[in-house]
C-alpha cells in the first residue's frame, strides 16, 4: 500500500517510516524538514496546514497516518488548541480527496487522572491542554469519519529509547549526565505507567495501519505498569550514565495517576504475543 505520513522527520516519525518501508509498503513523508527520514520514501518538504492538495502530490495514498502534532512534551502550550482546527481541516481534506485509511496519533493524556488498564471504552476526562486537544481531535474525527473511511487512533503511552532527539524525562536524564551532572531532580517516583521503547512503538504502528480489520481506539503499549524510578534507574543502567535520581525534589503533579496502563487485547491480537506486544 502506499502510505503518506505527516510529522515524518519527528521524534517517532522517522522510526516509524523506517519500520513501514521495512514492512514493504511505498511510503510518502511530509514535514518542514526530512533530514532524519529513510531515503527510500518520497520526501515533500512542506506545512500540512497550508491548504497545498498534498492528497494529489503524494499520489493519491490509501492510508494517511498523521503523526503530526506541535509541542507535545510541553503539555500546556497554547499551540495544542490553537492547532486543533487546522489538525481537523487537514484530515478531513484527506478524507474527503480520496483516503480510504485514517490513523491518528493519540496520547494517553486524553484520559487523565485514571487508575488501573485504559481501554477503548475508558472515559476519558483530560486535564491538560494537551490531553483535551488530542481528546477533541478523537472525538471529531472519530465522528466524521464515521461510514467514510477506516479509522485507527493510535493511543501512545509512556515512551523512551531515541532520546538524542526527545524531550521526556530520560532525554533530559542523558542531557544531563552527558554535562558532566551527577544528580538529576525529580518527583516522588512512585507513580506507576506503561512505558514502551520508540522502536517497539515504531513496529506496533506499522503493524496497525498495515491492517483494517481492526480499528477505532488501539493502545500501542505493554500492558504492564512500572514505577518511574525503577524504569529510571534501569535506564541509567543500560545506558552507564554516571547520574543518581534525586527523589522528592518536586512535587507529582495532579493529574498524572499513580498506576495507569493500557489494555494491549487490541495490540496483541494485531502483533501476536511477540517481541514488540
């Protein structure tokens, strides 16, 4: 299939191109820059909110997945919801030129403060500009979408791996430890979540959008809840960064729960019981 992906040269886009060409589709890539993207897609160096016909340039794709999305480490940017309507406008473009498979990148964040396994019946009550304007998207598209075309939301969980060209917490772990510092502030730690490494993501996604039987919410997770500061400590481990955590130095914030993880029954029947599920 051919496959147009928005957001390519991001923090997870070019994994994921690599790990789409690899699954053998042709695969077109739009962004502001593709310095980071696997030569053999097609690059379109451009601005999805422009209103270019990026359907027809693309050479009409069966399947847009939209990675896209502006600032999403920085959790109450105003850019969250001051791009929620061109983030509809353009997947409705799509939709309506000819794309006969939508998938979205979603968040976790949609749901907020939440104990235990989310799944695709969760309420989802977000408590951050991001969350609610992921959460809005979903809603909106999952509605237009609706005897239109096939549509997957590809709701992410904690992530880490790549971290050179990240913004969590381990990427500003390795920065620091990179600088020469021996300690590195944090929160209680104790909170629990599902954490995936980016390459794994990668394969999950390609694996979804490579298949239309299964649709609307997918969480691409583990399924497993793990306490950050073991995850931490782990990742200073495997990585031999010479940086100790320094627990209780900030306080937790309000809407992250203490144990929250995703239902991987959709992911699992898409993957298999392997590696990456």
């Amino acid at each position: 299939m051919k496959i147009l992906v928005t957001g390519a040269n991001g923090y997870m886009g070019a994994k994921v191109v690599a790990a789409l060409i690899k699954t053998g589709h042709e695969v077109v890539c739009v962004d502001i820059s593709g310095e980071r993207i696997d030569k053999r897609a097609k690059f379109i160096r451009g601005d999805i909110f422009s209103g270019a016909d990026l359907y027809a340039e693309a050479g009409k794709p069966d399947i847009c997945l939209h990675l896209a999305w502006r600032d999403g480490f920085i959790h109450n940017s105003p850019k969250h919801m001051g791009d929620l309507s061109a983030h509809f406008a353009f997947l409705t473009s799509m939709v309506e030129a000819g794309v006969k498979q939508l998938a979205v990148m979603g968040t976790m964040h949609e749901t907020g403060y939440y104990v235990g396994a989310v799944d695709e019946n969760t309420p989802c009550r977000p408590m951050s500009m991001y969350g609610i304007a992921k959460n809005a998207l979903r809603e909106a598209i999952t509605l237009y979408c609706k005897d239109k075309c096939i549509f997957q939301w590809l709701r992410a969980f904690y992530l880490y791996g790549d971290d050179e060209y990240g913004n969590s917490i381990f990427a500003k772990i390795l920065r620091a430890a990179r600088q020469g510092e021996t300690s590195f502030p944090l929160n209680s730690g104790k909170n629990k979540y599902d954490f995936l490494h980016v390459d794994v993501l990668a394969e999950q996604i390609a694996r979804c959008v490579s298949q239309s039987e299964i649709t609307g919410i997918i969480n691409c997770c583990s399924g497993k809840a793990v306490a950050l500061s073991e995850q931490i400590e782990r990742y200073i481990r495997d990585n031999g960064l010479a940086i100790r955590p320094e627990y209780g130095k900030y306080p937790d914030r309000p809407y992250d729960s203490p144990c929250i993880y995703g239902d991987n029954t959709k992911i699992t029947r898409i993957c298999g019981r392997t590696e990456i599920c």
